[in-house]
C-alpha cells in the first residue's frame, strides 16, 4: 500500500520539498517546527516594507525574497504577485524548483493529538501527497489507503487504482477559519473536536481551501497555485487561497486528480480582527455568489490538456462571465495570464531555470 511505502516519507522527500511561509514578522514561531522543518529548504517570502529586516532562527537552510527581489526577478510582471496580504506566498511557489510545496502561516503552531503526542503535519501531508485519491466513486470509510482501512463493499474493482493527489489540504485547531460575520458572531469559539480522517473530495464538488496548512505537488498542479490579486490596491482581501482552490479544483477535476482533505491539524493561535477582515471580504461576500456557480458550471476543452493550457482557458472564461460582475474581475483575468507567463520563463519545460536567489 501507498501509505506503508509512504512510513519513511519524510527523510525520503527532504530534497524534493520546499517550505514556503509568507511573513511580515520575525519567525520566532519556527522553533517549535523545528524537528519536523529544519531538514528542509525554507522560501520565506516577506511582505510590506522591504527595508525592513526579517529574523530567521539559526539553523535553517533558508531563501528570504522581498518586494524588491520580486521587482527585480519578475520585472513588469511582478504586478500579479499581491502586496500586503498573505497572497504574496505564491511568489514562493513559483521560484521553488522541487516537486512538492508546503505552506504554513506564521501564526500557526504544533497542535497535539489526542494522545497528547506533537503531530507532525508535514509528514501527514507527504503521506496524504504519496497516496492515491479516489474523487469518481466515495469511499465510506474515507481514505482506504491509510494502514488498516480499504475499499469497502460495493466499490468497483475498476476505480480501486485510485489517481495521483495533486493537493493535501490539513485542518486547524483552536481558531476555525472563519469568515468575518461568524467571527462577529461567536468571538469566542473554539475548535477542539480532533477528527482522525482524511478524504478525497469528490469530483464536481468545490470547497474552501485555506491557505496556512496546505500542501501539493507543484509539478502536478503548480501553475494553478495563483493566489489571485488581493490586498492593497485591490478592492478585496481574505478570498485569496479560495480562488486558488476554485480553480484548482476545477482544473483537477477536467485532468483527472485528486484533492485531499482532513488530517494533519496544526494549531491556530491567533485570530485576526474580524471588523478589518469585513472590510477586507466585504465585497467578496456579494461577490461569492456569482462566483461559486461559475466555478460550478466551468467546463475545460478536451484540447486543455496542461495545468497551463486549463488556466489560460479558466482565465478567459472569469473574464468573459464574472467581468460581468465587477470590473476587478477583468484585471484578475489578465493577472491570472501574467502568472502563467511568469511561471513558464521561470520553471522552462525541459529544465530548471538559472535564477538570482535572495538570501541562501
């Protein structure tokens, strides 16, 4: 079984994947990730004010890139990487030169078990990553790749091969993700209830993929990863990692990947102030109803048949149907064009690109 293969996946992966963390702060909170992170390569892309200096804790092999770095390596086409807003981590994504992302917000922490044990997150997500997905036909006993789980009866013999997973998406304990009308609503909630599941989501479902514990094979589903136009400048905020999941999931869908969800959890500290993040969603939130059922409807060309080609489609797609809704949504569809040209002179077909680095 994949997942028995997959026991040793963390010192098998230590040279095919980065760790991408988006940060406006000194990184402090890297010392409890310690024994699980520093085998690995860190890009940490900072956001805000560039003269500003970043501290990472010594002992991490690590890539720091700037607002500057970003100018100086995308030139005119640094325009579709956001500023001030944690959309910028897919900057990260697009310099990596390894198979597989992880990434983390800077808030978030090792979370325990129910046995009390620190759960190593990106261990799960390299298991969760290395196992087949099943999206065609649902399995009721969730992943039936995980040690002592399987098909059960009923499920064809036919769909039992299972398809690459291209994304793992973890949960979080102590602060939900919520959006800001919940977070007004029950300030003090908690979450504490630890479900020991994963499963793959079906095909034709979208869902609400966050951003802070998420992980995926670049090499798979990486020019999709565009977290949009978000932040300063633009008239929303907070949508950022759930349009990369719309179209992730749409893409997945036409190319025949699967997108996990459930464990690992890490531990949520700290909520953010659900007053800014209205102003920040405000107009998502009206927004989110045209967006959804476009994304429910999108259908790819049998001619797509890339992660680049989908895109391109998707992109022309958002600008013919939701250019409708709001003119911001013409300026993502280009921006969404910019990415993929950004991402092919970086990451050529047939090698890795040569590229200046920020600090090693």
């Amino acid at each position: 079984m994949a997942a028995a293969a997959s026991s040793n996946a963390t010192t098998l992966l230590k040279d095919e994947l980065d760790i991408v963390i988006p940060t406006i702060r000194n990184l402090d909170f890297l010392e409890m990730w310690r024994p699980f992170f520093e085998p690995y390569h860190l890009i940490i892309v900072q956001d805000g004010d560039p003269s500003k200096t970043i501290k990472v804790p010594e002992g991490f092999d690590y890539e720091l890139y700037n607002r500057n770095d970003i100018n100086r390596i995308l030139g005119p086409r640094s325009s579709c990487i956001s500023f001030k807003d944690s959309a910028c981590r897919c900057f990260g994504y697009m310099v990596s030169k390894k198979k597989y992302i992880f990434t983390i917000d800077d808030d978030c922490f090792v979370a325990k078990d129910p046995s009390g044990k620190d759960i190593n997150s990106l261990q799960q997500h390299i298991k969760n990553l290395l196992s087949p997905s099943t999206p065609f036909f649902f399995n009721t006993l969730y992943d039936p790749y995980r040690e002592g789980a399987d098909f059960v009866r009923g499920y064809p013999f036919s769909l039992r091969e299972g398809v690459p997973t291209a994304v793992s998406h973890g949960l979080w304990l102590n602060i939900p993700d919520y959006d800001a009308p919940t977070q007004l609503v029950k300030p003090r909630e908690r979450n504490a209830r630890y479900v020991d599941a994963v499963l793959t989501i079906p095909k034709g479902t979208l869902f609400p993929m966050c951003g802070m514990n998420l992980a995926f094979d670049r090499d798979l589903i990486g020019p999709a990863m565009y977290f949009g136009l978000m932040g300063d400048g633009q008239p929303i905020g907070r949508y950022d990692d759930m349009w990369a999941g719309w179209c992730v999931k749409v893409i997945c869908d036409h190319l025949g990947l699967g997108v996990k969800t459930g464990l690992p959890y890490i531990w949520h500290s700290k909520a953010s102030n659900p007053f800014v993040n209205l102003k920040k969603e405000y107009k998502g939130i009206f927004w989110q109803e045209e967006i959804i059922p476009f994304f429910q409807s999108a259908v790819l060309p049998k001619e797509s048949d890339t992660v680049q080609k989908c895109y391109i489609e998707l992109s022309k797609q958002v600008k013919e149907k939701l250019g409708k809704v709001d003119p911001y949504f013409d300026k993502l569809a280009d921006a969404m064009v910019t990415w993929i040209e950004a991402w092919d002179e970086l990451n050529p077909a047939g090698g890795s690109a040569k590229l200046a680095n920020g600090k090693a």
